[in-house]
C-alpha cells in the first residue's frame, strides 16, 4: 500500500448489466466486488474527524516494489487489490478490528496524481487520538517494520469530508 497521495471523483465503468460472471473478466468481477465493498463501508461512514488506520491504498496497475500482489509481481490490478483487501481484512479480524474498503476521494483532503480511482482499505481500531497514537497503533500490528516500510502499510487518517 502506499501513503495517501491521490483522491479523485471518478467512477470507473460499470460492466453492463447483462454480462454474466461467466463472461465477465477477473478484472471486471474484482471490481464489481470492491464496488460493492465501497458500498458497505459509505453505509457505515461517519466524517466526524476522528483517526482511522489506513493499511492500503492501490489504484488498478499501480506498482509497488516493496509490496507482492496476488499475480506475483509488483504491479496491482483489480483481482489483487480484492485479494489485499480480504487478506487485510482477515488479519484485522484476528485483532478483533473492522475494516472497510472506501475511495480516497470519499474523505481527506483531496490530491489527484494522474487522476487515478484509489481504492483505500482502512480500519478503525477505535481508540486513537492523534497521529502519534496511530503510529504507535501501526508500530504494535507491524513490529517487523519501520520507517517507510510501515508507512507504506500502515498510516495514520482522519474521517473528514473531502476537501478538508
């Protein structure tokens, strides 16, 4: 994941709605998923300022070297940003912590490197008062990381309306 540098309003097309998921592209099912998964966390979203924990931010063929994608390689599409998504959500899950898939460009401030749709997997372990109690949050669920190679999975946000 890397730190939160680009929001954008853009929606990316929808598949129509006769194709079948038999027709349908992993590309194009993955994305119907994170779609779907967007849905459930705008439900629950509540921009009320406080800090969540950001443990992933992709856009669909963003590269990341210090990361694997489900493909194997280091660039992320679709299919391994749902992958990432699930796999987070489970290691959440044994915290005892939610996690949510939202757009970058749903809360924060706005940025638009390349005008990229960046799907964003937060948790909200509850708790966390400023940035320096989210660091240390990340510091405790990712010991065997520091520096940058934390920050590039896990950092500290504020629900707050876009823009702000």
């Amino acid at each position: 994941s890397s730190p939160p540098t680009s929001q954008t309003t853009s929606e990316e097309p929808t598949p129509t709605e006769s194709a079948t998921s038999e027709t349908r592209s992993p590309g194009a099912i993955a994305l119907a998923e994170l779609k779907s998964l967007r849905r459930d966390g705008l439900a629950g979203l509540r921009l009320d300022g406080r800090w969540v924990i950001q443990l992933a931010s992709k856009f669909n063929g963003v590269s990341d070297k210090s990361l694997v994608a489900a493909n194997g390689s280091h660039v992320f599409y679709y299919p391994d940003i749902v992958a990432e998504y699930h796999d987070l959500e489970q290691r959440m899950a044994g915290y005892g912590y939610p996690t949510m898939m939202l757009l970058a460009s749903d809360f924060g401030s706005r940025q638009r490197p390349e005008n990229r749709t960046i799907w964003v997997t937060l948790t909200d372990p509850g708790g966390i008062s400023n940035v320096e109690s989210g660091q240390y949050f990340c510091a405790q669920i990712y010991p065997e990381l520091s520096g940058r190679d934390r920050e590039n999975v896990c950092i500290p946000r504020r629900f707050i309306p876009p823009g702000d």
